[in-house]
C-alpha cells in the first residue's frame, strides 16, 4: 500500500559525490523509520543509514564521516562523499511502521564507483 520511489543513483568515480532521494507515496499512516541498506553482488543486504521520527541517526561504521541521512516525515536522502569502490552496490530505500507494523522496499538504484 505504501510505494518507495528512489533516484540519483548513478557511475562516479573514486573520490566523487551522489545524492539518493526517496520518496514515499500510497496510503501512508505513518512512518517510523526510513533508511538505506544496500547489497553488493554475492553478499547480505546490509545496513547504511537510517533516522528515526524522532531524528535518531543510525550508520554503518563503514559509511560515517562519508554519508549523511536527512528525512521528513515521508522522504529520504542519502549524501555520499568520498566515495569507494567498495561502496558499489544495488542502494534500497526502505520504510518501516510504528512497532514494526509494516515494512516497505523500494525497487532499488545501482551506484557504481569506478575509475
């Protein structure tokens, strides 16, 4: 019932900056969590990012000091800078209810980071 609509995913290189965006629509109560996990070909989906209503900030400790999460009640961004080769992936929004009422994926954007 809730659609996630992510953008910005693209080729950069090493060194280099994306923006996600991703944006929630549909019949939408509310939503307590928003984040980004990501997965790489051959491994887990894993966590990134993610903020709470309550703007609890929450990141791997692969990503911080590179990536930053901002929100409102129903988007969310993710700053890249700094970028890896490692960071290559497929890039997941995801939404999830009050006491994990519902969860919602997004279809996914690639990042490539490559010279």
């Amino acid at each position: 019932q809730v659609q996630l609509v992510e953008s910005g995913g693209g080729l950069v290189q090493p060194g280099g900056s994306l923006r996600l965006s991703c944006a929630a629509s549909g019949s939408i109560v509310s939503i307590y969590i928003m984040g980004w996990y990501r997965q790489a070909p051959g491994k887990q989906r894993e966590l990134v990012a993610t903020m709470s209503n309550g703007g609890i900030r929450n990141y791997a400790d692969s990503v911080k000091g590179r990536f930053t999460i901002s929100r409102t009640k129903n988007t969310v961004d993710l700053q890249m800078n700094s970028l890896k080769p490692e960071d290559t992936a497929v890039y997941y929004c995801n939404a999830e209810g009050p006491r994990s009422s519902w969860g919602q994926w997004g279809q996914g954007t690639q990042v490539t980071v490559s010279s």
